[in-house]
C-alpha cells in the first residue's frame, strides 16, 4: 500500500506568481524573468526570514496582453510590463516595504 506523504513548504510573506505562458511574451521575456528572481530575491533578502516570498510559475493567467504579468499574493496585486527593470521596483517598493508600484497594477482584488 502507498502511503502519501504530506508535503511541506516553509513559511513565506507573500507568493509571487509569474505567468510564463507562450501568449504573455513570445520571447521568452517571462521565464528570463522567472529565471532571474533568485538572485534578486537573495540579494533583497527575500529568499528566507520574515520577509521570504514564494514564487512560482503559472502557465496563463488568461490575461494575455502587456506581459510579463505577475500576481502578488494574498495582496492580490497584479502588475503588467514587468520587466527587468519593474521586477526590480516591485522587490524593492512592494515586496520589501509594502507598498505597490501603482504605475505598473492594473488590478487589484478587493480584500476584507
């Protein structure tokens, strides 16, 4: 007989999603972009300790224009065009200090 092991995941702040899906960026903008957010996270000091985030990747977020697109939860922010240089202002601005980068939301959830 199987038995199923439970998972475990350690704690984290917030869960970065990052949609890397052939319709976002054809390039392949978003998995570079995904690819690079270890050593970002490591070096904002995101990859462990109270401020950890999670990311993963998603296949399509069926919000297919101005990729890459990321969602950052549970604060249920959704960021467009983030590129290199956005990845970098969201890390700093909304991940790090919590405040979003309004310029780049173009949705956020309601909450309460």
């Amino acid at each position: 007989m199987n038995d199923v092991v439970k998972p475990k995941i350690g704690d984290y702040r917030r869960h970065l999603l990052v949609c890397t899906g052939p319709r976002c960026t054809q390039d392949g903008a978003a998995q570079a972009l995904f690819d690079s957010l270890g050593g970002k996270f490591k070096v904002a000091g995101l990859n462990e300790g109270e401020l950890r985030v999670k990311r993963s990747r998603v296949s399509c977020f069926a919000a297919c224009k101005g990729g890459p697109i990321v969602c950052v939860q549970p604060d249920g922010t959704w960021y467009y065009n983030v590129t290199p240089e956005n990845m970098d202002r969201i890390i700093d601005e909304h991940l790090c200090n919590g405040r979003q980068v309004d310029d780049l939301v173009f949705h956020q959830a309601v909450t309460g």
